[in-house]
C-alpha cells in the first residue's frame, strides 16, 4: 500500500513464516532460493545478547509489566533511529555511491583510497567499527556466503566483499575506530537489494517484523523468572564532578 504495489496477497498456507513473508512480498524472483535468504534474514535479525537499543528498550517497559504490544512498539521505535535500524540502508547507499562513482567495482586501490578520503573528511565508513563487537559479525558472514553461493557475480556483492577485504585493515592504520570489523549491516541490504527490494524505507520494516519476534520471546522469559523492573543506575552530582575533573 505504502509504495502503490496493489492489493495485498494472501498467504499461503503451505509455507512457513519466512517462506510466506517472501510470497506476500510479491517480487519476481527465484522463489524458493528467496524464501531460504528470507528465512536466514529473518533468523539472523531476530535478536543478539539484548543490549541493542531496540531489544534492551522492549525490556525496560516489558519489566514494568505494560502490555507485550507496548513493548514491542516501544522497541521498535528504537529501532528507527539511523544508528540502530536504519544502519543497512546507510551502508547499501554508501556502496551504491561507491558504484556509480567508479561506474562499477573499482579496484582495491581505488578502493583504499575512497576509504581514506571519507574517513580524513570526518565521515565513518558505514558498517564498519561497531562499538560492542570486537570481531566480524557472523551474521555479516553466513548472508555473504549466502550470496557468493547464489549471485556470485552480483556487483553490489562483489563491493560488499571487497570492502570487506580492505577496509578493516584502513581502519587499524587510521587507529580511531573501536573495532575495524564489519557488522550484519555492511551486507544485509546487498541481499535485498539484488532481489528487488529498492525501497530502503521498508528495511526496517524487515528488520522489525525479525526482531520482533526476538523481544517476544525474550519477553516472555523475562515474565516466567519474574524479574523485577529494570531501573538505570544514579549517581550523585558530586560522583559527576569528580569524574570530570580527573579526566
């Protein structure tokens, strides 16, 4: 409705969750091969650990017992923000640039260099030095090993990995980011995008309907061991003071 793609399609009885969400997309593509990129997208988005901004805010209200759907929408405007949901859309963007600007994959020199000038800019390099992880998303992995098994030859694939290939080893010679490693973000939109999915605005729907059914089920749990409601840590002023001045 949202993007004027006609009434809405029934599901399919014969199918799973992620096999019917791709059905109900209604793309021409290569139905069964998409539905198992669905399924994987789906599984892999669903939650990791609860410390991410959308998972952690549904169980801060889900902990003073509101209703499961406040919850969830709760977390799920979290997962509107550009650092949060919107981070796939921002990095498919940026290697879609990356492509029109080269008119097609440039080399790793070309590469290199296009990294360099956007970090000495003051940019980041979208899906790349995230705060917690320390090491390479194995989400990230198993959708590009998705890819290189289905669309091999796909150029926004192929800058996807070469990116991957060069910019962790840009990063550690700039020396500022936290973690030169990329996150599930630098290539989930390369999956979607290759099977027609051009409306980056529905990314996150994408994601939301995924994560979802994490904080539901993480809900849940939190209500059958009875936890208490999650309450933020306070300090004293003078604690504030004294943190400023040593520093």
């Amino acid at each position: 409705m949202r993007f004027n793609k006609g009434p809405r399609i029934p599901r399919n009885p014969k199918l799973d969750w992620g096999g019917n969400f791709a059905h109900m997309l209604g793309l021409s593509v290569n139905a069964p091969v998409f539905e198992d990129m669905m399924r994987l997208y789906l599984v892999l988005h669903c939650d990791h650990e609860g410390g991410n901004v959308s998972a952690f805010t549904c169980h801060v209200v889900n902990s003073a017992l509101s209703d499961l759907y406040y919850s969830v929408s709760a977390g799920l405007n979290g997962l509107a923000g550009p650092l949060h949901g919107l981070a796939n859309q921002e990095c498919l963007k940026f290697v879609l640039w990356i492509l029109d600007r080269f008119s097609g994959v440039p080399d790793d020199e070309q590469i290199k260099e296009e990294c360099w000038e956007t970090l000495e800019s003051g940019r980041v390099i979208p899906g790349y030095g995230h705060a917690v992880l320390r090491v390479t998303d194995p989400r990230f992995i198993a959708l590009s090993e998705f890819g290189l098994k289905h669309f091999k030859e796909d150029e926004v694939l192929q800058l996807v990995n070469r990116l991957y290939k060069i910019v962790p080893g840009v990063l550690k010679e700039h020396g500022k980011a936290k973690s030169p490693w990329p996150n599930v973000d630098a290539g989930s939109g390369a999956l979607l995008y290759h099977y027609g999915m051009s409306e980056f605005e529905y990314y996150t729907v994408l994601f939301a309907v995924s994560r979802s059914m994490g904080m539901c089920a993480q809900a849940v749990i939190s209500r059958a061991m009875l936890e208490p409601i999650t309450r933020p840590k306070s300090v004293e002023t003078g604690w504030l003071k004294a943190q400023v001045s040593e520093s």
